[in-house]
C-alpha cells in the first residue's frame, strides 16, 4: 500500500495529538462507578455526556485565562519569557520573538485539544467516532497558523532576509507541482530509475500484459539449490525493495546466496482496466512462480510477500493448493510450489486494519463499484495512482502535506533528495473491477480467513491448505498494516510458524539493513492467542530483523549449487536489462 513511512512519517506526533489523546483517556473514565450520566442528544442520535462537556469548557476557560494572563505579563516584562513551544511547527525563536505568533500557535494548540476532545466525548458507536475525530483532525491540521503565509513568522523573516525572493522560488515550486498534480516530498530531478534506484544487476526473464518478472545476477560463486520469488505489491512499484545498494532487500537476499526473482508489475492504462483480482493472481504469482519452477528446474521454491503483494501471493497459493484437491494431487509440488512463505507487513485478516477502518463501509464500497468496477454505466475505469497517493499522504498529513506547503511554498524550500520520498511520489494505477473486488471482499467483507468463502480463478480457497512454513513480519508503529493486524494471521496458517516485530513503521520498518544498525526488533517462539500475550513475552534485540530472517531462510534454500552463468533459460531468454520497461511507465 502507498505510504510512506519516511523519516518524517516516522516522526513523534504532536503535543496536540498527545493531549486530545490523554483528553480521550480521560473522557472514557467518566463518571465515578455507579453515578448518573446525563447525555444530550441531537436529531442524528449522536451525543454527549454532559458532566464530560462541562468539564472540558472549564479547563478550556481556564487554560486560555492563564494563556492570556500569561501573555499580558511577559508583554509588561513582569513575566520571564514564554518556553519554546513543544510542538515542531512552533519550535523555531521566530515564533517566540513574536509575542502575536506566539499568542496564535498556543490558542491553536488550545483549541485544537478541546475540538479533539469534544470529539472523544462522543457517545456514539466506535467507528463514527473515529470517523469524526478523522474529519476534526483533518480540519485542525489544515488551519494551522504555520499553513499560512501572513501568520508565519518563519516565512516571513526568510521573506525579508532574501527581499522577497523566497516567495517568488515557492510560487514557482506551487506551479511546478501544479503540473505534477502532487505536492513535491523531494527533489525528484535527481533521481531517476535504473540510473540510482532500481540498480542491482539482473534482466527480464519472462513478461505478461500484467507484469514481468526480472531475475537478478547471483553475486556469490554458490547459490541454494532452490530460488527465491519476490511478489511486491502492485498498488507500488516493486524497487522499494532496491532503492540503494546499502538499503536493498533485493540485492541483500542475492548477497546471502539466493537465487533470486522478483515481479514487476506494469503501471495498467486503458487497455488493461477491465482486468480482475483473479486476471492479476492468476497472471502475477502463479505465472511467476511456473516460470520459475521452469526456468530453475525446482520442484519447489521460496517465497516472500510484501504488503497487498503478501495478499496476492498467499492467495494464489491458495488457488494452487485448491487445484490440487480438486484433482487428487494433494501431495505433487507442482500443486503446492511454495517451499516456505515470507509475509511482510502483510494482512490475510482484515478485522482490524488501523484508520483505514474509517473509510470503507458498504456505501463507499457500491460507490466506488459504479463509478470504477464493472457496475459503472460507462465500464470499468482505473482507479488513478495520484488519487491513492494523495490518499494515503493525509493518513498522515502533518508530516506528508503541510510540512511541504510550508517548505516548499512558504518558504521556497527544494526538499532534499530521499529515495524512498521518491518511490512515494512515483504513484501507479489499478484497474477498477481488481480494486473493487478487493475493497469488498477483503477489506469490507474479510473473507479470506474464511474457509471456503472466496472463489478465487474458480477455485474456493481456503489457507490452511497451504503447505508451507511460514515467516511472518510486522512493523511496531505501523499505520496501514497494524502489526496487531500482521499478528492475526497467524491462526490462519498452518505448518511450522515464526513471527517477528520490527521497530518503526510501514515502509522504514521493513527497508532497514543490519549495516546501519538502526531501530530494534522482538522475537517469541511461542504463538500464544493474543499480539499482547505475544509482546509480553517478547525479547527486544538491536538492530535490523534482516539477519534473523536470513538464518530462517538459510535453512529453506536447500544444498549450494554453482550459480547459473547465464540469466534465464533456453526457453525463457533474457528480454531487456532489468529494471524493465514496466517499472518505467509513470501513472
């Protein structure tokens, strides 16, 4: 999924974000045991408890009583000077040399917690409350006195001291991404796939209407007897999992002696926007992994999933081990190729899927299904990549829009150069009917852990039928994948299991390379009900979860073998260098 843990992603949330926090804490303790709440109601049933509302009007009657006694002392000198203000978009001595911007930021930071506490004072089902608290903070994040160009000290002084020509650069950086249709995260000039990201060695082996698979140079004399399949996922492109040489999971895996493949998935125009969930699993993982088997000459193979890719390939696993038992091959490994099955920040159980939850419910599943899917009077339509990109960018808009409109406009800032803020920006579409089937069935309806409730290439699935240990990851901070929610598909699988929980979020807790000794990761041989009980018996270690993956897979490869000399096979020759023409395409 398109998100972006970047170094800004993964940074602290606000004081404001905290305090409401603590103010819905402290609304759902309520009223003493046993004592009467009175609750006031509006038309929509949506309420409040009155002696929680009473209490939030006091504090904030007080607290901006002390605000502005405050102000008028340190404004007569018989008061010492206002302390920073702990929030990073106030932390600058612009804001506090300014006694009308100081007196701004701290009457935001004061509405914005009681507008956030109102909304957690809510008595209404769960999901609506999120939902507005969702809207609030939206709303609140937006009006910032920093979003604006008049009420921001910062800008203003960068303004003076360069007589004007910050704000000339930043209106022609609002031109440029005008043209982009996206607010720039980074100097995207400088980098360019194939050139700086997307570099380690390989060639296309084998392409499709929906991708292609590149199999990468061995980089060691010797490599395990059975390869080793990437399935990324296809709402991104694939070189998140080779950015750099240093941060490359791709290339990391190819250095341990795996022979390795990976899909590519093409960017779909119009021609493919009729396509399905079954057309992408039958034509992505299955048709990757028979290539595989064929090119390699292994009866079984290795595999990892990321994210939706994690989805898409246990479900064809699924497809595959379905097949075999409707045609009495239960045991032949052609029915069941996987040798072992890597899941990272992947769900297979979507009952919990963080603030996501907040968006999908059946109106705006039928919705996107007559304008997108196969129900839309004019056909099927792609669901364009700049509307999910900009999506998934507000699931954290501090940190992924407003730090850049202040930056890059306000400010006449070029972003620095990132590489995974790159891959961020660099969206891709997805055909209607595939995007609506998986809204409904997965996200809406959760299915899939189900026996038996999803037919999938005319196959019911079911996932306990695959047979094949199972590694499992997810990342501590994730918003998109909650590692709780990463956790839950543990009872869906069968076979020998191992779960690990790395440090950080969605994206950086996955991309961290042992060499930078960076984050934390928890390990637990025991499987017990719950991701709490699993936690607590946890043991934290330093460092990346890479090498502990590695030992695991180690054992999976099977005897060493010389590596090939050539890429591909009689049948399956090399097309082009990779990255390939389909991680080129732009959305």
């Amino acid at each position: 999924m398109k998100v972006k843990t970047s170094k800004t992603a993964a940074a602290a949330p606000s004081p404001a974000a905290d305090a409401s926090q603590a103010a819905g804490a402290r609304a759902a303790d309520g009223a003493a045991p046993g004592a009467a709440t009175s609750v006031a109601k509006d038309a929509s049933g949506l309420g409040v408890a009155m002696d929680q509302w009473a209490r939030i009007q006091s504090d904030y009657l007080r607290n901006a009583t002390e605000m502005w006694n405050q102000s008028l002392q340190t404004l007569r000198g018989s008061a010492a000077p206002a302390q920073p203000i702990a929030d990073r978009r106030f932390a600058s001595p612009e804001w506090l040399a300014n006694p009308a911007a100081a007196m701004a930021a701290q009457l935001y930071l004061l509405n914005a917690n009681t507008l956030l506490q109102m909304t957690d004072s809510m008595q209404c089902e769960e999901r609506t409350r999120a939902r507005v608290r969702f809207a609030v903070q939206q709303w609140v994040d937006a009006t910032s006195p920093s979003n604006f160009l008049a009420l921001n000290p910062d800008a203003l002084k960068k303004a003076l001291d360069t007589q004007g020509q910050s704000i000339a650069t930043g209106m022609q950086h609002l031109l440029q991404d005008l043209q982009k249709g996206h607010v720039s995260q980074t100097d995207e000039s400088v980098f360019e796939v194939g050139r700086n990201v997307a570099t380690t060695a390989g060639d296309v082996v084998f392409e499709n209407e929906l991708m292609q698979l590149i199999e990468y140079r061995p980089l060691t004399a010797k490599v395990h007897e059975r390869p080793m399949l990437f399935v990324p996922p296809c709402i991104n492109k694939y070189y998140i999992l080779d950015l750099q040489p240093d941060n490359s999971v791709i290339r990391y895996t190819a250095e341990q002696g795996h022979r390795t493949f990976v899909v590519s998935w093409r960017n779909p125009d119009e021609s493919l926007k009729a396509k399905t969930w079954d057309d992408y699993i039958d034509e992505g993982p299955i048709a990757a992994i028979r290539t595989v088997q064929a090119i390699t000459g292994a009866d079984t193979i290795n595999t990892l999933g990321f994210c939706v890719g994690g989805t898409i390939l246990t479900t064809a696993l699924a497809v595959l081990a379905a097949r075999a038992e409707s045609i009495g091959k239960a045991s032949a490994a052609e029915n069941h190729p996987a040798h072992s099955v890597t899941l990272l920040t992947t769900l297979l159980d979507f009952g919990s899927t963080g603030i996501l939850d907040i968006f999908i419910d059946e109106a705006m599943v039928s919705l996107r299904e007559m304008t997108l899917g196969d129900k839309a009077p004019a056909g099927p339509a792609l669901l364009k990549g700049q509307e999910l990109a900009t999506t998934f960018s507000f699931l954290r808009p501090n940190d992924l829009v407003w730090n850049y409109v202040v930056g890059n406009y306000l400010k006449g800032e070029t972003p620095p150069p990132f590489d995974l803020l790159y891959w961020n920006g660099d969206s891709t579409n997805l055909p209607g009917p595939m995007y609506c089937w998986y809204l409904r069935h997965m996200y809406l309806q959760n299915e899939l852990r189900q026996p038996g409730a999803l037919t999938v290439c005319g196959q019911k699935i079911d996932l306990g039928q695959i047979r094949a240990p199972f590694f499992v990851y997810g990342s501590r901070e994730d918003h998109i994948v909650p590692w709780t929610a990463a956790y839950a598909s543990m009872p869906l699988i069968n076979g020998n299991k191992t779960f690990v929980l790395g440090a950080s979020g969605h994206i950086a807790g996955v991309i961290n390379p042992p060499a930078k000794g960076k984050r934390s990761h928890w390990t637990n041989k025991q499987l017990p009900a719950t991701a709490a009980a699993w936690l607590a018996g946890a043991t934290e270690h330093p460092g990346s979860w890479w090498p502990v993956w590695s030992d695991w897979l180690k054992t999976m490869g099977g005897k060493l073998v010389n590596a090939p000399k050539a890429p591909g096979s009689t049948r399956f020759k090399a097309i082009e260098p990779a990255p390939g023409r389909y991680v080129k395409a732009k959305a």
